[in-house]
C-alpha cells in the first residue's frame, strides 16, 4: 500500500461522489482596514506581509495573525 501524500487526488468525471469543494479565495487586507477577531476584538491592520501574514493593533496589544484568518474579519 502507498503512503497518502500531501496532494489532492483528482476528481474523475465519472466518479458517482461529488468533487471536493474549491478552496474559499484567501481574504486581502490592506494597511488602515478597520477588523474585528473573535478572540481579540476591534483592531486595525498596521501592517500586511503579502499572503502570509497581517500585523493588527487591537488597543492594548499587537499581534502577528498568519494566514489562514479564520478568525478574522474585515469591517
């Protein structure tokens, strides 16, 4: 038996089973977006690191959130 890799395997159009959804677009933000976390609350984004991560400040701290932003929300 093979080891299950990391790849998704493709979807033939044969196959009875649905495709696997695509992924959801990674959300973009951008310096000065006003967002909310649901463990941090209100913050505003002081800094973006292209798709990897975004640097908020929510008041009483600051805090490096990577990518995925499940969390995250723009305002």
């Amino acid at each position: 038996m093979k080891p299950a890799s990391g790849e998704s395997r493709r979807h033939l159009s044969t196959s009875p089973f649905k495709p696997p959804p695509p992924a959801p677009p990674v959300e973009r933000f951008s310096v000065s977006d006003q967002v909310t976390h649901d463990q941090y609350g209100l913050g505003v984004v002081i800094g973006v690191e292209d798709e990897v991560a975004v640097l908020i400040d929510f008041g009483s701290r600051q805090e490096r959130i990577t990518t995925p932003f499940n969390k995250l929300y723009k305002l």
